[in-house]
C-alpha cells in the first residue's frame, strides 16, 4: 500500500494518504491546541483532500497524547484569526466526503466542537470529551450547543454544557457522543470511514432532529442552573443556548450561539479569567532553568493569620508535617 504526504504550511497537520483514504493528522504540541494557525491548516487540509478525486473519505486523528485539548488560550487576547473555528465545522457539514473524529485523550472545547461536526467518532477506552468554556466564563462557540443535544438529547446536553465536565468513553458512547470504542483506534476509524463513503450517506449532525424533551423537566433543569450559577453569567447562558436547540433551527441556534460566545469574550467578566489558566497551570509546575517542570517547592517557614477553627487546623496540620519531617 503506497503513502504519500502532503504537508501545509506550517507543518502543523500532515495529509498521509493511504489508497483512497486520507489520515489528516494534527502535531501541535503539547495538547493540540486550537490555534490560529492551527485552525487555518485544518481547513487548508480539508480543502486539499475534499479536492483530490482519488480519495474518498478522512480521518482527522492528532500525534502526542491528546486529540485537541481546545483553544490556545496563549491567544485568547489577539484578534480572531482568518479561521474560527466555526468556519472547520461549517466545512465539514457540506463536506462532499465523509470525515471520521479518531479521538484519544481529552477531546473538549473547540477540539469536540470539530468532532461533532465530523460524521463519525471513535474514541479510545480511556477518552474524554467535553465543553468547559462555562467553567471560565465562556460558552461554546462552534455550534457545540446546538449538536451535542442533537446528539445526546437536550438534558443530557444542558447537563454536559452548564456543569463543563469531562465525559468518559463510556458515557459518551451510551449518550450517542461517539459511535465506538476502539483499542485500534485509527484502524476502527480508517474502516468506519471507507464504509461511510462505500455507503453514500453519512451522518451530518447540525441536520438532526433534537430528541423529543419534556419541556417542563427541562425547564425546571434550567431554573436550577440559574439558582447554582449565582449570577456568573455563563452557565446560565450555556443552558439557554440549549435550548435554543429546541425551538429553532441549527443555523439560527447557533448563529445566537456564536453571537452570545463573542459578547461574553468580550464581557467585564472576561479579564482575569481565561487568560489566568495558563497561568495557573504554570504556577502549579513551575519550570526550572532549562524550561523542564520541578518538583515542589521546599516550605521553610509558614505563618497562620487568624485563630480561628480553620487557622487552628492549618497551624496543626503544619506543626504534624514539621515532626513527621523532623522523625524521618
């Protein structure tokens, strides 16, 4: 079996074309995240293997240990780029060739709103998916909550959007989020995919039906969302974005969808979150000289303010690891 390579640009996605199949494979590490150039090269690969008359159907799998781990919030402060990511996922719903999701470690945000938009999904045993824009601030973007009802049901989906968790393999196949669970994961998709195009139909998402829904249920649902979130905006604004899935069509849902994205990106709430995950995720695994990760940091001397029930437990729990340090 012969394969060739097409790479673009800026070698961030590779084309390997195996006989009439194209894998579409993303290296951006450390997570794949969606950045700008990143973005432009997806759609730039899409294009390529959507023209080419010898293949007939894709793959899009990711290098490393992670599909795409959402944006690149190193960027979340520069203008959008010439690619949203909503352009990927409108592309691949007219796509004339259908495109498998081969998905393996964390697959969220806008890194699932590109699944969702491909005609199936294969998920590694130990996968995850989700949309945890609410958790800073933000809703989906890309049309996630307008397809992942489509998909998993509007309950479920109001669920999966407010809270932001992460969804296992498991619970995602049982929810109708994937189509399998694969050890061989590019294998089951490669097979997947030649069988969607030797078919002539393939599923597109965004033209599903929502399962039916008690209104009533979901209504009460919502209520306590609002009730939980006290007053942050996103949560309960991901929850109406659901149900915007309910009473309109996809493209005006998630028009609203993407309009409500942008006015929370740039809301007085917006400041010092997302830009503050890096952040935080540096100063837990501060990095050295070299740019390599240390080890925790060595305590030499802690003060407690206040003597209260909390700052008595801490002056207890310091005066403990001191003697257990002191005995070793």
């Amino acid at each position: 079996m012969s394969l060739r390579r097409y790479t673009t640009l800026r070698s961030l996605t590779d084309i390997q074309r195996h006989g009439d199949l194209a894998i579409i494979e993303i290296d951006n590490p450390p997570v794949n995240a969606l950045s700008n150039a990143l973005r432009r090269d997806i759609l730039a690969a899409l294009r390529t293997v959507m023209a080419d008359k010898v293949l007939r159907c894709a793959v899009i799998a990711c290098l490393g240990r992670t599909f795409i781990a959402g944006a690149d919030l190193r960027e979340f402060d520069l203008p959008p780029g010439d690619v949203v990511t909503n352009d990927i996922c409108t592309f691949l719903d007219t796509a004339p060739k259908p495109v498998v999701a081969a998905l393996h470690g964390t697959a969220l945000g806008g890194g699932f709103e590109i699944a969702l938009a491909c005609h199936a999904r294969i998920m590694a045993p130990d996968g995850r998916v989700g949309l945890p824009e609410s958790r800073i601030g933000l809703i989906p973007g890309a049309g996630g909550t307008q397809r992942v009802p489509r998909l998993a049901g509007a309950m479920a989906a109001l669920d999966m959007v407010t809270s932001g968790r992460h969804v296992s393999a498991d619970e995602a196949l049982r929810l109708g989020l994937v189509d399998e669970i694969a050890t061989d994961l590019r294998k089951q998709a490669m097979q997947r995919a030649r069988a969607l195009a030797g078919s002539g139909h393939w599923p597109v998402t965004s033209r599903r039906p929502v399962p039916a829904c008690d209104r009533t249920a979901f209504a009460v649902a919502l209520a306590s969302v609002r009730k939980r979130a006290r007053g942050a905006l996103a949560p309960a604004a991901a929850g109406e974005a659901v149900g915007w899935a309910l009473d309109l069509p996809f493209a005006e849902g998630a028009a609203h969808e993407r309009a409500k994205s942008l006015e929370l990106r740039s809301g007085p709430a917006m400041p010092g979150a997302a830009p503050s995950v890096p952040c935080e995720r540096v100063a837990a695994r501060p990095p050295d000289g070299d740019g390599r990760a240390r080890g925790p940091w060595p305590v030499k001397h802690v003060g407690v303010i206040g003597g209260g029930m909390m700052g008595a437990g801490i002056a207890v729990a310091q005066l403990e690891s001191r003697a257990a340090r002191d005995a070793g």
